[in-house]
C-alpha cells in the first residue's frame, strides 16, 4: 500500500504504527499512522494516516461434473 517518505535537512526516520480488524477472511479495515522523527529527534506535528479497507467478493460459483456411467 505505498510506504511514507520524510524530508528534512538531517536524516528522517518513519515509524509506522497499524491499527484495525481483518477478519480471517481477510476482510476488514485498518489504519496506518506515520511519524516522522528527525535526527535530533523532533516528531513531525502533523497527522499522517492511510485508512485501508478489504470487501469481501462474494461471487462464488460451484460447478458439478457431468454424469458419468462405466461397467
């Protein structure tokens, strides 16, 4: 889902947190929230998020073989 990049005029390192609930089905929402943090230790002030959310597909098909007769 992309990943988050920081520019600052001394190295930028990005921390990502998730949260949220998939199901087992893989079906769900979550969030992830970035934060920028630079070398002398400063945190980004602003809110950098990304609100994901999986639907399921529900279009299932079942396909029976023909009849079959032997001796």
């Amino acid at each position: 889902f992309g990943a988050a990049a920081g520019v600052d005029n001394c190295e930028v390192t990005i921390t990502e947190t998730i949260t949220g609930n998939v199901n087992s089905c893989g079906v769900g929402s979550f969030t992830r929230t970035f934060t920028a943090t630079d070398g002398q230790g400063l945190t980004n002030v602003q809110v950098c998020q990304q609100r994901i959310t999986v639907y399921g597909i529900h279009d299932y098909r079942i396909t029976f073989p023909t009849d079959e007769e032997g001796t």
